[in-house]
C-alpha cells in the first residue's frame, strides 16, 4: 500500500512544480496585458495637448514631473549629468561624508542594494552631497573606495548648494538645509529614491529600515519589467 501511494506522491509533487510558474505567469498576464500594479507616479502632472487612441476613445496624455536634468562633479573628478543617465534606473540619496547617522547606515544598506544589482546595467546609484565644502571631489573618492562603490555604478557626487538644495526640495520633494553657518551639521532627507528611465519618482523608502529597503528591491523588479515592455513596444 505504502509502495502504491509513494509515485502518487512524487506525481503530485512533479505537477505542483510544474503548475507554480504558470499560475505566476497567469496572475502577471492575460491575453498579453501586465496585471501587476504599476508604481506610482510621483509629483505634479499635467493634461497634454496631444492624445492616444485605445479601443476608438482618444485619451490626452499625462505630463509628469521630471527631475531637472543638473551636473554634478563626481570623485573622479568626472563631470556627471543627469540628462546622459538614459535607459537606466536611478536609486538616489543625500547624505555627506562626517555624518555617521543616518547616511552610514544608509549607505551600508545601499551597499547590500549595490551588490544584489551588481551585474544588473539597468540599475544605477547616486549619492549627492549636501556638504560641498568638505566632500571635495577627493574626499568623495575616498568615500566611495572605503565602502567598495564603483564609478558609473554607484557614484558619490557633489555640486554647489544653490543647485542642490532646490533640486532637493523642488525636485526630489525632500529637504535639505544647514541649521546655521557655522556648525558642521545638515538636514537632511533620509528617503531613498526611485526613478524610472525617465526620470520620474516612482517610490520612496526610509533608508534605514531593512523591511523598506527591502521593498524598494521588490519594486525595482517591477519597474524593471515595466522598463523592458516599453522597450520592447519600441520595436
């Protein structure tokens, strides 16, 4: 008896490792539509003049908010802008370098991001400086070597606070400022940022929390897939 309900067994396992990926792929697509939740679009947007025609209605496009295209001076001593960064997704943050909490431990969970994306070319990191008095271009090199990011993967970068502080707070829609001049200390965001190819804010986690950075990987993936369909539209 116990010999006749053993191949059952290994049947019905052998059938449920076989029906898992096409349930999975069932619940993503039907008749060559994503049914998979789309991330958010973050900041303001505005109705377009021009329009798209689906199933004989025209729908006016959506203008959505953009990060401004700004350059910025890498540890390399590279200039860095944004408007080259194309067909990629970017993970952004602020920090500088003399602060040990919170931009350490966000950097340390951004590096543990870092290597799981390593050999990934459609995902990019930026860490901008708030402090460009002391996060020189040298200073940030350092930086960078200490906690094992590599050029054109993960870049530190810095540029003059009247450009950063209002990309910070018009763009990216999170603060940054220095309390008063004399002291060495900065306010500062301690989100995460995710942008799509097209530079739109698709999502923000804290930074420092395992579970939220957690989730931004999760959410990278589905912007992935979003990514390589409209690529795929293209052709």
């Amino acid at each position: 008896m116990s010999n006749r309900k053993f191949p059952i067994l290994k049947i019905l396992i052998l059938v449920t490792i076989l029906a898992v990926p096409g349930f999975l792929y069932y619940l993503l697509q039907a008749k060559g539509k994503n049914r998979y939740k789309p991330l958010p679009i973050y900041g303001p947007k505005e109705v377009a003049a021009t329009f798209k025609t689906k199933r004989g209605k025209k729908i006016p496009d959506t203008i959505y908010h953009q990060i401004a295209d700004v350059k910025f001076l890498t540890g390399n001593g590279d200039s860095l802008d944004l408007a080259d960064i194309k067909k990629q997704l970017l993970i952004v943050n602020f920090f500088y370098s003399r602060n040990n909490d919170p931009a350490k431990a966000m950097n340390e969970q951004l590096k543990s991001l870092n290597s799981e994306y390593e050999t990934n070319s459609m995902i990019r990191f930026l860490s901008i400086s708030v402090d460009p008095f002391f996060d020189t271009k040298d200073v940030l090199k350092s930086y960078a070597q200490t906690i094992g990011a590599k050029p054109n993967k993960w870049d530190f970068v810095v540029a003059d606070t009247s450009i950063v502080y209002p990309l910070a707070k018009k763009d990216f829609f999170v603060n940054v400022l220095k309390p008063n001049n004399n002291g060495d200390d900065f306010v500062f965001s301690d989100q995460f940022i995710l942008l799509d190819a097209d530079h739109r804010i698709r999502g923000y986690y804290i930074g420092t929390s395992r579970d939220e950075v957690k989730r931004l990987s999760d959410e990278i993936k589905v912007l992935i897939t979003e990514e390589l369909r409209k690529i795929k539209a293209e052709f």
